[in-house]
C-alpha cells in the first residue's frame, strides 16, 4: 500500500508542467545524441551539468535521466543503419540490426527496438520502484573477488557470442585487454605503455576505438569494392512494423533480455554493455526455429534481446546510486554530480529525506519511456530515407560526424589520427574475417577487471585462493569454466561454426 501512496507521490511531482517539458527535452536530446555517432550519454551531461544550476532539482535529475535513457534508444538507430554504434551499449545490436537493413527489412529492426525499449524500460522502473531496498543487498554481497569473478564470465561470453575461429576470438578478446592497460597506472600513478606520448597517459578512448574500428573500417573496406560491388541499400523497405512471425519470436527474446538487463543493471560495474552483451550470448544459445534467420545474418532475436537488456539494465542502474550513493558508471557518476549542485547527498537518506525527488524521478521514467516510444516509432520512416541516399554522399557525412563526435569528447585533434589509424585496423579484421566486438569488451572490462584484482590481492593479502573460497566468486568462476567446456564440446562447436556460415 505504501508503495502505491509512493508512486502516487511521484506521478503528482512528474506530472506538473514543467517537470514533463524538461522530461521531454531530455528524451529528445537523449535520441538525438544516441543517433549521433561519438556523441555519448556522457559527453552531454557533462556539457549540461553546469547549466543544472538554474533548474530546480527534480527538473535537472529528470532532464538528464532522460538524456541518459533517451540514449539507450537512440544508440540503436545508427547500428541498425549504418552499422555504427551510437551508444556503447549498441554494438551487439549492429550484428544483427545491420543484417537486417541490408535485407530491406531496417523497419522491423528499428521497431523491434523501440517496442523492446520500451516494455524493458517500463519492467526496470517498476523494479527500481518495488525493490530498490531490498535489492541493495545483493549489490553488498559483492565484494572485488566476485566481481572480478563476473568479469571473467563476461569475457568467456564474449568469446561464445564472436562469430567464425574460436581462437580469433580468443586473441580479439586478450588485444582488448592489453590496450586496456595502455595509460596511467592507477596504484603508482606511473604511465605505461604509452611511448612517451602524452596523449596516450590517459589511455586510448572508447568511442576512438569504436569508431575507427566500425565505422571508419567499414567504410574502407566499402571503397575498397567497385562501385557496383559497395555496400549501398538499394533493396526496398517493405513495412515498417514487425510481421506477426517476428513477433512470435521477439516476444521471449525480450523478456528474456529484460530480466536479465534488469539483475545485471544494479551491479555496479555491470550496467547496460555488459547487458547487451550477455544478453545476445544467450540468445545465440537459445535454439533456433524452424525456418529462423541464423544469428549475425539478420535474426530479429539479436536486436529485440540486447536493447531490451540496455534499457532495462539503464533504468536499474539508478538502484544503487539513489539507495547507496555508489554510481554503478560514468554517467551514474555525472548524475551524483548533479545532486551534489543542488546540495543532495546521494545514499539511503534521500529516500526519506527528499520522497518528492526520489519518487519524481521514478515516476518521470514512466512517462519518459512513453515520450520515447511516441518518439521514436513515427521516426523510424525518417531514418530510413538514410537508406536511399547514395554512399557517396554517405560515406563523408559518416567520415564528419565520427570526426566531430571524437574531437567533441576531449577537444584533441590526436583522436582524429587515433581514428583514423583504428579505422585501418578495422579493416584489417574485415580481411582477415575477425569479429570485433569482443575485442571492445576486452578494453572495457580490462581496466576493471585489473583494478577489482589487485583490490581483492591486496585485501587477502596475496592469497590467490580468495576467488575460490568466496561462494559467489567460486560459483561465477565455474559457471565461466562450464561455459568453457561446453564451448569447446566438439558437437557444440560444429553447431556454433554452421550457426555463423556466411550466405
């Protein structure tokens, strides 16, 4: 009863006319900066941050929390298109949403994760709303080990989810972990691996790398081809709405997405990537239909699961920054900046002692997923008039914005020629027939994971064994090793091989 009094509370706060329009902005920037490539949740908050100060509180924590899950949306707009991420948490969705819009089909792709979005947005604020106190305690149970632990499963998920050569994937995954390494030391403060370039102590970026390495890679192996051979949509785009077949088959993917978007969204470090990720490794594991497309040549599934899982995930996030204060990620981080303006101390207290922030902000989730699904949907015949403009004209406009998008982040001409570099890189693994998407889990979760290693070393004082006699580290190392054999399980890798044959 207390929490329908709550929710009560909230929709009072959320629906007050100022509160929806800057609800509405931050969902309209939001999809903006999601269909932008390079341009991240992150950059933008941070840019608005200081203009929060005029806002009164709720307004500016509901203006950016729909930034943050506008995003989510948007991001899956430019992978489905143009095979781009436009929010980290997108590039599972390009496997199968770029397939797709190749075939003609980038409307059913694009509705698939719209509808997606939304069901898994409205099912991770319900969460939020009923079990922010309890679910704290999970997040507790976690300490370095564990989630070192969870990384290294993430990882071995990654190397299930890589199409063609175990071992390609295998090598992807550990050069993502090295160039992870690349920076400042955080325990010595000492640079390494950086050649005495000191654009390089700060390590190399996230969205250089994507970038380069999808976008621009793209684009090489493109002009690399006649003409007549490039990758232009020519195909017609019948219907824009999903057939009654892809529904059937979405309908679980989504779910399955959502609930697990929503367990991985409160721990920190987890968050909308790792989401994505686990969520399309375990509808590659799910079998297939009679007569469904095979992964990574354009199943519905592979679009509707991952962005279901980010935008749960998304929303879920918000757990442990409103009932600990501890932002599960960087724009989680940003969000508790916003607070700090406005003289809120972000933990357990702000339930009780601001229910109007808390609650509005909860509320305004709601109605911000609405916004974006009334956004989104009517767009879609928007976005796919991209599809019938000539590569030439498209390819510069893509070159541009990756560039814009790039220096925009930290304002430095050397991520341009980082881009530039990568984008040969890029290419090469298209030569070559090596995936990359494992190789930018690797760079995220190397830092972290190297990081939660050396916390957890120096808590149990260099005893290895902590990772095996903590229960909930022990059983996410075996289910990792599990996950391992059976990959390795001659009959399942003949299965895995025929699952990625090319058409």
């Amino acid at each position: 009863m207390e929490l329908f009094d709550n929710l009560a509370l909230g929709f009072g706060v959320a629906f007050t006319f100022q509160n929806l329009i800057y609800a509405f902005i931050g969902c309209l920037l939001g999809t903006l900066i999601g269909v932008l490539p390079g341009v991240g949740p992150v950059a933008t908050i941070a840019m608005l941050l200081p203009a929060t100060y005029a806002l009164p509180p709720v307004a500016a924590l509901i203006m950016l929390a729909g930034i943050y899950y506008g995003a989510q949306y948007g991001g899956s707009t430019t992978a489905i298109l143009v095979n781009l991420p436009g929010e980290a948490s997108s590039v599972v969705t390009m496997i199968d949403g770029y397939q797709m819009a190749r075939k003609g089909r980038a409307g059913p792709a694009l509705a698939a994760a719209g509808l997606g979005s939304f069901f898994a947005g409205c099912v991770g604020t319900l969460i939020l709303a009923a079990f922010a106190g309890p679910l704290t305690e999970v997040a507790f149970k976690f300490g370095p080990a564990e989630y070192f632990s969870l990384m290294v499963l993430g990882l071995i998920g990654a190397v299930v989810l890589a199409s063609g050569s175990l071992i390609k994937a295998v090598g992807m995954i550990v050069l993502g972990l090295l160039m992870g390494l690349i920076g400042t030391d955080v325990n010595s403060g000492v640079a390494r691996f950086s050649f005495d370039i000191p654009e390089l102590t700060d390590g190399v970026g996230f969205i250089v790398i994507a970038m380069g390495v999808f976008g621009y890679g793209e684009i090489i192996s493109n002009l690399s081809k006649p003409e007549e051979d490039r990758e232009v949509f020519t195909a017609k785009v019948t219907g824009l709405m999903p057939s009654a077949e892809d529904f059937k088959n979405m309908v679980p993917a989504v779910l399955r997405g959502t609930a697990l978007g929503s367990a991985l969204g409160i721990l920190p470090g987890g968050g909308a990537l790792l989401a994505a990720f686990a969520a399309y490794t375990i509808e590659k594991k799910t079998k297939l239909r009679p007569g469904e497309v095979p992964f990574g040549q354009g199943n519905i599934r592979g679009v509707a699961s991952p962005e279901s899982a980010n935008n749960s995930a998304s929303q879920t996030s918000f757990i442990p920054l409103l009932t600990l204060g501890i932002p599960p990620n960087a724009v989680m981080a940003l969000m508790v900046g916003a607070m700090t303006i406005h003289n809120i101390q972000p933990g357990p207290q702000v339930m009780t002692s601001n229910p109007e922030l808390f609650w509005g902000l909860i509320a305004s989730m709601w109605i911000g997923n609405a916004m974006l699904i009334i956004l989104n949907l009517p767009l879609i015949g928007i976005w796919i008039k991209l599809l019938s403009v000539p590569y030439r004209w498209l390819f510069p406009a893509i070159v541009l914005f990756c560039a814009i998008g790039v220096y925009s982040t930290n304002n430095n001409t050397w991520d341009i020629w980082m881009v530039a570099g990568f984008g040969v890189v890029g290419y090469t693994f298209i030569k070559l027939g090596m995936e990359p998407a494992p190789l930018l889990l690797g760079f995220i979760l190397g830092p972290m994971m190297e990081e939660n290693l050396r916390r957890a070393m120096l808590l149990s004082r260099g005893d290895w064994s902590v990772f095996v006699t903590r229960p909930l580290s022990a059983g996410l190392l075996a289910a990792a090793l599990l996950l391992l054999i059976i990959v390795a399980l001659p009959s399942i890798k003949s299965k895995r091989e025929e699952a990625f044959v090319e058409e």
